[in-house]
C-alpha cells in the first residue's frame, strides 16, 4: 500500500476545485463553502482517478469526500433520456446500517439535484416493490445495505455490469463483523475495471490487510492520528453501581442543562426496558434497535432531529455515520463491547467542529473494556465518582407483628409510625358483635332416637327376599347380584359375569 504525503493544502475552499457549476450550487445550497481537512485532501485523489483509503474522526465530513467528486466524474454520461438502459448503475455505496445508508443517499440526492443524474438507496426492513420499480426505472448512484441489495440483484431487479466507482462507508465495520461473505459476493457482480474508494474513522491493521485486497495501488489519506476523538469532545468517565447508572444520566441532563441526548446500551432488550424508564422520569423518550421496524427507526430519528424527543435510547445500530447537528451529549449507559465502538458513539456529538459532551458509566465489571479503550485512543482515563441526589425516604426500623401497636386505619399512610400512633383515636376493649338469635323449632331440639324399623331390613332386600321365596332356584345358576339404586330408592339389577 502506498501512504500518501499530502503537501500542505492552502485552497480550502469548494470553488477552488474543478467541480461543475450545477455540484458547487449545490454545495452552497447546503450551507458549505470551506472544506474540511479529508475533503482537502481526498477530494483532488479521487477525481483524479486513484483509489483511496479515507480516515478521519467522525463528523468531519467523508460522505462529500467521495460522493462530490464521483458525481463529478459521472457528468459525462447525464442524459434527460427517460429510457432506463440510458441511467445504468454506475456508482455503488454500500453501507453497514439502514440509517446510514438513508443518510448518505439524502446528502448524494442534495448534491445531484442539479443534475440529470438519478441516486436511490434500497436497504431491508421494508417492501422491496418499491425500490424495484425505482431500480427497473433506472438509476445511476445505488445506495445499499449489502443483504438487501443481494435480494435484489438475485431476483434481477438491477445489473452491475457498468459500475465504474464502488464504495465501501464505514468500511471497518463492513469487513469486520460478518460483511465479508456479502461484500465478495457482491464484488464478484462488478467490472474487475473499477475505483474503489474506502472511508472510515477507524483502521485498524488487519483491515487495511483485508482492504488492499479490494483495491488497486491504493492511497491512504489521514487527517488524524488513528481511532482519535475529536478534542472539542469532553470525555468523562463516572464509576457508577448498576443500579445507580439512571440515576447519574437524570442527574448529569439536570445540572448540565442538556436540551437532547442520545444513551447508548448494549442491548435490544435493555434498550427498549430503559426508554420505558426515561418515560415515567418525564422525559420525552424514544428507542432505537434492531428488533424495531425500518420505517420506526426512521420515525425515531426524524423526531429526534426535529427536537421533539430529549433521549433517544440506542443500541450500536446508531452508532455509525448518524449526522444530527447540534446533539450536545452522547452517554455510555453500557460500555461497548469493542473499543472501536467507543469511538463511533462519542463521535455522534461535537460535529462539524462544534463542542460536545461524552459520559461513560463505568462498574467494576467494566475494567477490562476500559482498558482496551485506553489501549486504542493513547490516552489514561480517569474514573470520577459522582454524586447522586438521594430522594428516596428513609425507611422506618422493623418491629416485630407483637410490638406492633394498633393504628388507625384513617391516618395517612406516608406518615412515621409514630405520627400514626398519635393520630389513632383512643378505642374501649373491643366486643365482638353478638349473633342474632336464631328461631327455635321443637323438632330439631329433641335429641336422635332411632326409629323401630331401623333394625329390620332394608326395603329393596326384603322386597327380594320375598320375591325369591316364592321361586325355586337351580343351585348351577348363580343369583342375581342386587344393586341398591342410588336415587330414588329403586333396585336395579345386573347379571353376574358367568
């Protein structure tokens, strides 16, 4: 791999680039005029052809590193044929999340509204009969997540015979956790003959290794030492009790003044459990995860960006490439997993050069994934105590059922004991209350004496016997077994088994 040496750059700004008129009206339509310093430095490369490795923090702007001057390079071919064999797939995104990939395909649609080129974005967890018929339409920029656009590509919904230019976003993460069947897969559908740009805010060497088999001669391009955070980040991490994390998180919103914020936990279930929590705490709360709808994770986001959530509780699916300007806090409920995570989820605060805040709750279980944090960002983390705002009251000491006293049932339960035993009023020895007498009868007040024909026999036998004296009986054949009839007294008789 050669590692490129970029000269100082001193042109920082998007007029100073040889972009067409219809890509720099856009730019300003976006509000930008200066670069940053990866759109400095990548930008030149990739029009000129080369393959390039872009690393940089996040939030400083890659996704118009590569998508500016890709749509620059594929101006040449810009028709306003309504045919779809005229708009072939000539540009491919692939991305790791859905969020991500609906990101970077608004940011690509706002930079080519100018232009005859046509960008669309398929991913999972919807109908996939829409994004057919966009895809059938024809389209010259595909945005995709790597599962859905197999779906597509294996029901012939699109060709990628004529890509020229491929993408990998967050391209560590699509190598490193289970993307790479996928991501050969899908290469194999593409020209051997392509540029193969790479962007991420992490790199870590065996990556690079796995890289430099997709690209050819490729650049890399640096703008950080790598897996830094942003310095205008504040970074604290508190040593918490579990069971006290909630607790720190309203504390830390309450004296910080924070507006919005966004809480990371480590799992889908403890996500939606602590949403639920924020809710009855009063705040305006909402979750992000896996096990929820695409089009629920959309309308999360939308709210949150359009302030009408304050805590937006999320697992690592937001972790990456989510641009929300102005977020002004981002909390580690858990501790991620891996280091590299650490640095994708503080980076969702302290964008585009503004300061931000990172809280990491950290419990004595959590030492070990401290420490690899420490080990990936070179810097000695400080473990901070906080303190948490007791409301809850105290208990009154147990006594004993037998030294319990008796209370008044009207005295108000929130009271000490004492207060209740005050307040009970006094009571004479307590009676019971007498039965009411009941109505005599004389013939239920006599004692039991059996009755004379209590000793004969009963009714059905010495009917039978009766019956049977006046009948000879063979003595081969066995009687007839009586059977004393349960209801009505009657006698009901069944033969013996011979």
């Amino acid at each position: 791999m050669t590692e490129q040496t970029v000269p100082e750059v001193f042109a920082t700004r998007f007029d100073s680039l040889a972009l067409d008129a219809k890509l720099l009206r856009a730019v300003i339509d976006s509000g930008y005029t200066e670069m940053t310093p990866i759109q400095a430095k990548a930008i030149p490369l990739v029009l000129d052809g080369r393959d390039v490795m872009g690393a940089a923090q996040t939030g400083t702007g890659k996704t118009a590193a590569f998508s500016l001057p890709l749509l620059q390079r594929m101006l040449k071919h810009e028709n306003a044929s309504t045919s779809p064999a005229r708009h072939p797939v000539r540009a491919l995104v692939l991305a790791p999340t859905r969020e991500l990939a609906d990101q970077v395909a608004n940011n690509v649609k706002a930079y080519s509204k100018h232009t005859q080129l046509r960008a669309t974005v398929v991913f999972g967890g919807i109908d996939m009969k829409p994004q057919t018929a966009q895809l059938k339409a024809g389209v010259e920029v595909l945005i995709a997540t790597p599962g859905r656009l197999l779906d597509h590509i294996e029901a012939k919904n699109c060709s990628l015979g004529q890509v020229e230019y491929v993408v990998l976003d967050e391209a560590d993460r699509m190598l490193d956790i289970g993307f790479l069947p996928d991501l050969q897969r899908i290469l194999s559908y593409l020209p051997k003959a392509r540029q193969t740009l790479l962007f991420s805010a992490t790199f870590s060497p065996e990556i690079k290794r796995l890289a430099e088999s997709y690209l050819q001669n490729p650049i890399l391009v640096e703008v950080a030492r790598p897996n830094a955070t942003a310095t205008n980040v504040e970074q604290r991490f508190y040593s918490v009790a579990t069971d006290d994390k909630r607790g720190a998180v309203l504390k830390l919103i309450k004296d910080r003044a924070l507006t919005q914020a966004i809480v990371f936990v480590n799992s889908k279930l403890g996500c939606a459990r602590l949403a639920r929590s924020f809710e009855r705490d009063g705040l305006r709360t909402n979750a992000l995860h896996g096990d929820k709808s695409q089009d629920e994770r959309l309308k999360a986001l939308e709210a949150f960006k359009r302030g009408e959530v304050d805590v937006l509780v999320c697992t690592d699916v937001a972790a990456r490439g989510l641009d929300i300007a102005d977020l002004p806090a981002v909390f580690n409920f858990d501790v991620p997993f891996s280091a590299e995570d650490y640095v994708h989820r503080i980076g969702r605060t302290g964008r585009a050069g503004a300061s931000g805040l990172a809280v990491t709750l950290v419990t004595r279980e959590d030492q070990r994934l401290v420490a690899d944090i420490e080990k990936l960002i070179k810097k000695k983390i400080e473990l901070e105590a906080i303190e948490l705002d007791d409301q809850r009251p105290a208990r009154p000491p147990r006594r004993s059922y037998e030294e319990s006293p008796a209370v008044s049932a009207d005295a108000p339960r929130g009271e000490p004991r004492e207060v209740r035993e005050r307040s009970a009023p006094a009571r004479s020895s307590y009676s019971a209350p007498r039965a009411a007498p009941r109505n005599s009868d004389p013939f239920f007040d006599k004692p039991y004496e059996p009755s004379s024909a209590s000793s004969d026999a009963p009714a059905w036998e010495s009917g039978a016997n009766a019956q049977a004296a006046g009948k000879t009986i063979s003595a081969n054949i066995k009687p007839k077994k009586k059977v004393a009839a349960l209801f009505g007294a009657k006698v009901a008789e069944t033969s013996a088994s011979s």
